[in-house]
C-alpha cells in the first residue's frame, strides 16, 4: 500500500494530502487530526509502515462512514493490538463487498444436518 504525504505549502495551509494507490484512495486531512493518529499509532505499532496503513485506513473509515476521526481514535486507544486489528477489520469489512473478509482466514461452515433443521 504506498502513500505519500505532502505537507503543507504554506502558514495558511493546514491540510495534510493522502494518496493511496492501493484502494485508489485521495484525501485532504486537517495536519493536527493526521499528526495526532499518526503519532497513536506510530507508538503502538511494529513497524512505520503498519502505522502508516492504519492511519490511512482510518482517515478512509471517516470519510465513508462521516465519523469524526477523533472519536473513533478515542474508541481505538487503550485497546490491545488484537482488539485494534480487529476494530479496524470490522469497520474495513462493513464497507467493502461481503464476498472476502478481512481478518477471517476461514469461514465457519455450518452443519447442514443441524441448518436444515432450523426453522425461521
């Protein structure tokens, strides 16, 4: 997944440009709200890149779903990597196509004796 950032090109110009490649994703972010989920994530992630990604993905979350970034890092922070990669899988997964899922590496498959018995 590449992105580049370009910062800001002047004192009046607060926004912070995010390219993404991979999703073909563009957004002009507020640089605080970038610095602030960048820097939370730098500091629990592994590697910049991770954090880069997530910092994407969840400026990419905002602008589908109209949240605020700042709440739905609020919600993120003080979870384990675990809960954290699982948040965002949940977000990613209900906003793409219900044929693959992230986080999932394999679909539970019912018991077709004991689903045929199920009666709605």
């Amino acid at each position: 997944m590449a992105q580049i950032i370009d910062g800001p090109q002047s004192q009046l110009d607060t926004t912070v440009r995010v390219f993404d490649s991979f999703y073909n994703y563009e957004a002009s972010i507020d640089a605080n709200e970038y610095e602030i989920v960048s820097s939370y994530f730098k500091s629990v992630c592994a590697t910049t890149s991770i954090a880069n990604n997530f910092t994407t993905m969840l400026f990419r979350i905002v602008s589908i779903t109209g949240q605020d970034a700042m709440t739905l890092l609020d919600n993120i922070q003080g979870t384990t990597k675990l809960e954290t990669t699982a948040m965002m899988a949940y977000y990613l997964n209900s906003l793409k196509s219900k044929t693959t899922l992230y986080g999932v590496s394999v679909v539970p498959a019912p018991n077709e004796t004991v689903q045929r018995n199920i009666v709605t």
